[in-house]
C-alpha cells in the first residue's frame, strides 16, 4: 500500500510540474482541437472549430468585412487538475460541468467574461485570401486573457 502511496504521488507531482499555460495578459494560441489550462482563472479552454468564416477574401472588394465564429469549450479543473479526453480528435471533457460559447471576430460577443477576468478572440489565422474554404484543422485562433472590462 505504501508503495501505490509513492507512485500515485509521484504520477501527480510529475502532472503538477508541467510547464504552465497562459497567464493573464499573455496572448496564446490554438489549432482546432487543441486546449490550455487557464490558471489564473481555473479552467481549461478548448478550441472546438470554426463554423462560421464569412470573412472577405483579401482578393475580393466586399461590402463588409465579414465575421468568422469560433467554438469554445470551457470546464472547470479543481486544484488544478481535470480529465480531458479526445473524442475523435477533438478534445472532450469527462466528468466536468463544461460550457460551450461562440466569440465572433467582428460581431459580438468577441470575449468571453470568466469572473474578474475575461478572454478575449484576438484572430483567427489564417486569413481567407481566396473564396476557396479553408481546412477545418488550418485554423489558429489567437486568445488573450484580461481583466473584465
């Protein structure tokens, strides 16, 4: 029993010393599919897609800018730790009061308010040059975290 004691603690310290994610005011990345712990505010984030990218193609002349909506998951790791699974390559949170939102790149709302905090849809790479569509697993959504405004 002392044994399993030592090597449960060992598997957890050596899960507590990994490198930290994101801190507020840091200005992050993430492909789809891709998460980060948030430490500052508890929760791990997950970037699930785009399903929306009407953005004007840098070659067209548009009346409007266009939007893109990026899906993002948020849940809860208490003390810091969580269980995050991948579900057909996306990643899935088991066992966690998780919340799914959209933040848009020019229509509201472009954050996501996260107590005193919030974060905050800097882009979404890369930009459409072309009508053509752009691969689901090309995209790179760009996030800050900052005090609530």
């Amino acid at each position: 029993m002392q044994n399993l004691r030592v090597i449960l603690l060992m598997v957890l310290g050596v899960g507590c010393s990994t490198t930290t994610g994101p801190q507020s005011g840091d200005e992050f990345q993430l492909r789809v599919g891709e998460s980060a712990a948030l430490e500052d505010v508890g929760l791990w984030l997950a970037f699930l897609g785009v399903s929306e990218d009407s953005r004007c193609p840098r070659q067209l002349a548009c009346l409007w800018e266009g939007d893109a909506a990026v899906l993002v998951e948020t849940a809860p790791f208490p003390g810091g730790l969580a269980i995050l699974a991948e579900t057909a390559g996306f990643p899935d949170f088991l066992g966690a009061d998780s919340k799914t939102d959209t933040l848009h790149t020019s229509l509201d709302p472009k954050s996501l308010r996260l107590g005193p905090r919030e974060l905050v849809l800097v882009g979404l790479d890369p930009y459409p040059e072309t009508p053509s569509p752009i691969p689901l697993h090309a995209y790179v959504a760009r996030f800050i975290i900052r005090p609530a405004q």
